[in-house]
C-alpha cells in the first residue's frame, strides 16, 4: 500500500515538473584565433511555459551577455538585452546574425573539439527563476 501511494504522488508530480522544464538543444560556440577576446554561443532553447531567459552566465570568459543582431536602414546593429522572450512551446533559435550569447574577454583561445560550460538562467512567468547548464561544443557545425 505505502509503495503504491509513493507511485500515486510521484505521478501527480510529474506534471508541474514537466510544466517547468526548459530544452537546449544544438549548443555551440564560435572557436577563436590567438588573441580573440570575443566570441558567441548559439543554440536552440525551448520551453514548455512562458518564461524568459534573463542571465548566461560562463567560467570561460569575464563577462557573458545576451544579445541580438538586426539590420536597420542597411546597418547591422548588435544589442545588449536583458531578457530574451522564451514562448511557451515554441522554439527559440540563438543563430549568426540573430538572438545570441555573446563571451566577452574569454579567458583562452577556445579550439575546435572543446567544450564551453554555460549556465542560463530563466524567469518563469509566475516569477520563479530555474538554471539550465549546458555544454557547448567549440566548433561550427556543419
């Protein structure tokens, strides 16, 4: 009886955990030549609830941003944000020329093959925020 109970909660549980979960998906980041200070990571985050990634957050590099690229009046300009909208359901592509996360002063040359730790941080809409660590692989895919 107390094992079939444990299952019973356990399954009503599930839901509002999956209703809080947050996917990354094909993260990598742009390798570096020697003396490059500046790159950016890109991938596709997804999440089942509206929510909005407000921080990145890196040990490879002093200050991590979150950013967008846009054109205006045949200009590119690239934008600090402080929050990225993350609708619920729908993904969100961080690409080349678009939404990103920029690594600033990084700390090494950063080759092909490694890996970059990064963790986001997302506010959900009821205001409860939830850490996502992602492993990004250096190297631009093909």
């Amino acid at each position: 009886m107390q094992t079939c109970l444990m299952g019973m909660l356990l399954f009503i549980n599930l839901p509002s955990f999956a209703q809080d979960s947050i996917t990354v998906s094909q993260a990598w980041v742009r390798p570096t030549v020697p003396g490059q200070e500046v790159t950016g990571a890109f991938m596709t985050l997804q999440s089942v609830r509206h929510a909005k990634l407000v921080k990145a957050e890196s040990d490879a590099a002093e200050t991590v941003e979150i950013h967008s690229m846009s054109m205006h009046d045949g200009i590119m300009e690239m934008r600090e944000l402080k929050e990225l909208d993350l609708p619920a359901g729908k993904p969100v592509k961080l690409a080349p020329g678009g939404f990103h996360i920029m690594l600033i002063n990084v700390k090494k040359q950063l080759r092909e093959g490694d890996t970059v730790p990064l963790t986001l941080t997302v506010l959900n809409d009821d205001k409860t925020t939830r850490t996502a660590k992602v492993k990004a692989a250096v190297g631009v895919p093909k």
